[in-house]
C-alpha cells in the first residue's frame, strides 16, 4: 500500500516514544531534528538516550495517560503486544502513530530522507523494503546537498518581495531562473542580481498589465 506523503509541523509538538533502546535512539534523534519536544518513556532507557538534552525520559512502563497532550507516537518497545496496545490506544484517541516494523500498526511511516536546511526529500517503499528507500535517498544525495539547501532558503527569503511586485503567471519563471543560476553556473545568486531579476520580471508584468488595458 502506497502511504500518502504528508509534510508534518513539529516545532514545538509533543512527541512520546515508547521504548528506550537503539531503534528508539534513532526514531528520537529524527524528532529532535525537526524540532519535536519528546518525551521517553521504558522501564530500561539506554545511557545515549539518558544523555540527550532536552529529553523526558520516564523510567517505568507505559501508560495511557502518557497519551495526553502528543501529537505523534512512536511504540518502539520490544514487545509486538505492547507496541499494538500503545497503537490501539492511539487510534482510539486519534493521534498519529508508528509502531516499528508492525505496518499493520502503523498511521503513518517513517520515511528515508534528506534534510538541508528546510529542503527535505523523503522516500518510501510502502513498508515493502526500507533497503529500497535507502537506495532512492542515496541517488539524490549529490542533488541534494546543503548548497541546495541555502538556495531554497534564498527562494524563501525574497517571497515576500515578488508576491508584492511581480505577477503570480511570472513568479515560477522567476524562481526558476533563479535556481538555474545556483544549480547550473554552480554559484549563489549575488543579492543585486537578485533584485535586477526581481525588477525585470515587475516590469515585464507591469507591461501585460498595461497592455490588457489597452486592448
């Protein structure tokens, strides 16, 4: 089955795992990296995990009432009964949920993915073969690398500016020329040429204004 790929806001949300070994480490580490607030809870948490600023860890066994509060779970226990329960539960109260390698316990997937800056690229198989999505994100690692990442940051720094002045048929142009220039002449935009850019394309929409008028 085909998972429908959706962009999740977690600045700031509360996250809980459940589990405290090496498959919750990494699933924590993911949710730091996209600023979730996370909270551990597993009678044995390992010390890697103990470690991590910004942590909760609870040292007891799960309980319904950690469920308060989060907007996404991960049951990454070692127990296949206790990872569904926590999904059941889950379910029930209409939070997103992944159990790991339980498919069939899971709202949604963790996908193989690349991050650069606020440029992410995710890939899945579908729960079939997490070698598969490994495979995909290693082919887009040299596209896809942190110069990449300052290129969209620069797209999104000058939003503001072309919504106001350039025409929304002449924005994609605009903003493709702009990554041409990054991508193929392998340099970042200077911020004069830039604002040149942005100005030719406001003129140039300036001039199918006035020329409808006329007509």
């Amino acid at each position: 089955m085909a998972y429908f790929p959706l962009f999740l806001q977690l600045e700031k949300k509360q996250c809980l795992v459940a589990g405290g070994g090496r498959v919750a480490l990494r699933k924590i580490r993911a949710l730091k990296e996209f600023g979730g607030e996370v909270e551990v809870v597993s009678p044995e948490i390992i010390q890697p995990i103990l470690q991590m600023p910004d942590v909760t860890c609870l040292q007891r066994a799960f309980q319904t009432s950690d469920l308060e509060g989060k907007t996404l779970v991960i049951a990454a226990t070692d127990e296949k009964e206790e990872n569904h329960k926590i999904s059941a539960a889950c379910r029930e109260r209409g939070i997103l949920v992944n159990a790991v390698d339980q498919t069939e316990d899971c709202s949604f997937i963790f996908p193989a993915y690349i991050k650069q800056g606020d440029a992410v690229a995710a890939f899945s198989s579908g729960g079939n073969s997490p070698a598969a999505a490994q495979y995909m994100k290693r082919q887009m690692e040299p596209v896809l690398t942190e110069y990449f990442g300052n290129l969209t940051k620069c797209l999104g720094d000058i939003r503001a500016a072309v919504k106001e002045q350039v025409d929304i048929s002449d924005r994609k142009q605009l903003y493709e020329e702009i990554l041409r220039i990054g991508l193929e002449e392998d340099r970042m935009p200077e911020d004069g040429e830039i604002q040149q850019l942005i100005e030719t394309y406001s003129r140039k929409s300036r001039k199918e204004i006035w020329t409808e008028q006329e007509d």
